[in-house]
C-alpha cells in the first residue's frame, strides 16, 4: 500500500458526547445551567425530589389529644375546687388510677372493679392477690390504690391520737373502721392506752378465720404490761356484716377483764366493726 494511499481511519467506539449522556441527572444540571445563567442564586428544585405539600402538612401537625385528658382535666378541677364529695366513687377511683396509669382511659376500669368488690371503700381495703384478677389493673394501678390505703389509715390514726380516745369517739370508731372494717377474715386489735387515755399502740393481737379468732387473755396482758399501758379497748371485726356480739365475743371479753383486773388494767369497752356498722360492749351494757 502506497504512503498517498487513502487510510480509512481506525474504528472507534461510539461515545456519546456530554449532552448526549441521560444517567438521571442530565435534566438537574442542564436545569441549573440555564437558571445560573439568567441570574438567579437559587437553584431549582427537582419536581421528581420535591416534598409534596401533604407530606409537609401531615410533619407539621400535632397527633391529635386522646379524648380523655380534657375529661381528665376536668375531673382534677372538680377533685381539686370540691373534695371528694364532687366525685362519684367510681370517678374518684379513676382520678387515682390515672396518675398511676396516664396511658389510656382507665374509667371502666374504675366502674369494673367497684363492680367486682362492691364498694370504692372495699377495693382500697382488696388484698394485692386479689386486685391482680381485675383485668386490666397492672403492678402500677394497684400500688396506687394501695398507698390511698395507707395514708387513710395513717390519717384516721393521727386523729384519733390527737386528743383522749374516750374524748374522740366518732374518730376512734372511724380509725377502727379504716384498720379493719373490710378485711375478709377476723382481726383482734388492741389499742394500748396511757394514763390519760392517749393511744400508745394499736397491735393486732391474732388473726383468725372467717368468723372465728383465737384469743389467750394472759398474752393480752402480758403486751400490756410490756407498753407501760394502763388501759386497752379490744376491736375485733365481724367479716359477715352483723355486728352483733356473739356468745364466744362475750365470754372471752369477760376473761380479759379479769385477768387484767388483777394488773389494775382497765379494759375500757370491746368494739366489733364491720362493714355495714359497729357495736360497743359498753353501750349494750355487756361492760
């Protein structure tokens, strides 16, 4: 082949040239050339990138309130400007359980366990064991209504120690009614008292059975004598409701009175509570 001879030139591949190439983001710079170029600082925005104004809406907006926490709100109000008497039992319950539980609407759970046990009263009063049956009622709901208990009892006692029992009936027969007023099974207290009939000591002397609690008078004076107490009043409660004093009652409350006689320990009266009342050996003449 001669020098002069035409050449064909060597075979290339075909590459596109830069306007020619597409990857997705061809349209973006060729865009933003052409806005750069008539001024403008700010450079458009994709419409294939760009938020929608829904999405922008549904970010910016708040998830709307339960419905219970303006009710909520408005029990506490109540609770707050009336006491307890502006609430139904069933809605002081709730306001309770709420603080305990803020997740959720806890009035039919409030209605559902005075339902079970009968009273607001009796389920302050309901034993752990038996508040974990209620559906619904976890660790948290039934430490609350635990500690309403407590301080109910820490209260009436304050009250009943400010001044002589023999001076403050009405709240040594509230105090008594708060200890043991809806326990299941039968409690004898004594309430220790000093020379001037102030209260020393309220100690659950046994514990027994539905309708039934064994009693041994020399234990009775012997923790008399232990607390430097010149007086006791015995406090037992009835679980079946009747407060009337049985012939077991009496029999054992005439065997205290003389062994404490011998010790120049009065026994003041004997009281029997029980949900539905209460009856005083003193008052019935049986003392």
């Amino acid at each position: 082949m001669s020098e002069t001879e035409d050449r064909k030139p060597a075979s290339a591949p075909n590459i596109p040239t830069p306007s020619e190439i597409d990857d997705g983001t061809r349209v973006f710079f060729d865009q933003t050339r052409d806005h750069l170029a008539s001024g403008s600082a700010t450079p458009p925005v994709d419409a294939g990138i760009a938020p929608k104004a829904d999405d922008k809406a549904s970010k910016s907006a708040k998830p709307a309130k339960p419905h219970y926490h303006g009710h909520r709100q408005r029990l506490r109000e109540r609770f707050i400007k009336g006491g307890a008497d502006a609430l139904a039992d069933y809605e002081l319950l709730e306001l309770m359980l709420c603080m305990a539980m803020p997740r959720g609407d806890v009035k039919p759970l409030a209605k559902a366990l005075i339902a079970q046990f009968g009273s607001f009263a009796n389920v302050l009063a309901a034993r752990p064991e038996d508040l974990q049956t209620a559906k619904g009622l976890g660790d948290a709901g039934i430490a609350a209504i635990k500690i309403a208990e407590a301080g109910a009892r820490h209260l009436s006692r304050e009250r009943a120690m400010e001044l002589p029992v023999i001076a403050s009936w009405e709240q040594l027969i509230e105090y008594c009614r708060v200890r043991i007023g809806h326990l299941k099974t039968e409690e004898l207290h004594l309430l220790f008292l000093d020379r001037k009939n102030r209260l020393i000591a309220d100690e659950c002397h046994q514990r027994g059975t539905v309708d039934h609690t064994p009693v041994y008078p020399r234990e009775v004076i012997k923790r008399a004598l232990e607390l430097h107490a010149s007086a006791i009043i015995l406090v037992h409660n009835h679980p079946s409701g009747d407060a009337t004093p049985s012939k077991g009652d009496i029999d054992m409350t005439r065997k205290i009175i003389d062994a404490a006689k011998a010790m120049e320990i009065i026994v003041h009266d004997h009281i029997i509570i029980s949900h539905a009342g209460y009856n005083s050996f003193k008052t019935l003449g049986l003392i």
